[in-house]
C-alpha cells in the first residue's frame, strides 16, 4: 500500500515525535510503499497495520 510522505510526517509530528518527522521528511519518498519502506517505518517507531488505522483515506478516522 501506498502512503503519502506528508501523512506520515504529520502523524509523527502529532505524537511530538519532531525528530523522527524530521528523519521521516529527508529519508522517505514522496509515496511510500508499506511493505517496500517497512524496516524505515519501524525504525521510526511506527507499525504499518497501525498507520491503515490512524491516517485518513487509508482506513482510518483520522488522527
């Protein structure tokens, strides 16, 4: 599944995770693809089965 860097970015920043956003903001692509971008995901603390539930038009209700 695709994502939209910027969705990603926002969620981080929502759970005041500045830096990770920052880490996110220079180190992913513009889409990023769930299964292809996985381990740099996790290694900013975030779970892809989370992300569908949390972000907006991937599943969730929001942030």
């Amino acid at each position: 599944m695709n994502i939209d860097k910027s969705q990603i970015i926002e969620l981080l920043r929502s759970r005041g995770d500045e830096d990770k956003a920052s880490r996110a903001e220079s180190e992913l692509p513009d889409q990023v693809d769930s299964e292809q971008h996985k381990g740099l995901l996790e290694s900013l603390g975030l779970d892809v089965g989370d992300l569908t539930s949390k972000l907006p038009g991937i599943g969730g209700l929001g942030l």
